[in-house]
C-alpha cells in the first residue's frame, strides 16, 4: 500500500520531492501519545478526526527545528507538531 499523506489540501506521495528537493518523507501519527496526537489535530484543523495507524503526515508539513540528523537520516524529534498547512482553496 503505497504512503500518502492525510493532510489537507496535500498530495504528497511516497517517491515525491520537497521544496527542499530531497524525497519526501512519512511519519505515523502518534496515537499512543494523547496530548500530542491533539496537538498535531489541532494544527491540522480536524480536531475531531481519528486517524488509523496505516496513515501519515509528510516532511512538508513540519518545521526543519522538528528534525534531528543522524548518520545522515533525518528523523522527527519525539516532541514534534506540524505547523505548516495550507488554507482551503476559495470555492
């Protein structure tokens, strides 16, 4: 099953490309941590959506301070939110 991203009003599929020009890549959302699964809702703007554990966010959506580097593999650090999202389109 090919990796999405379940943000809104985002495209992103495994295999593209970020505005940085590396591969975008995919994080689960954290469930089993309450307080910050509301938190990374909120950003999005569905507070009241429940994600399953087969759906992810991409890179695109967090700030490079969310990211920490190791042996050349950028990893989400534990306390992340993702801040950037895209308003609807007018209709």
């Amino acid at each position: 099953m090919p990796k999405y991203c379940r943000a809104p009003n985002c495209s992103n599929t495994a295999g593209s490309l970020g505005a940085d020009n590396r591969p975008v890549s995919f994080y689960k959302f954290p469930l089993k941590d309450g307080p910050r699964l509301q938190a990374w809702l909120r950003h999005m703007g569905r507070e009241h959506w429940v994600p399953s554990c087969h759906q992810h966010l991409c890179s695109e959506h967090f700030t490079p301070s969310c990211f920490q580097w190791r042996w050349g593999v950028r990893y989400l650090r534990p306390d992340a939110v993702p801040s950037i999202f895209s308003q609807a389109p007018p209709a």
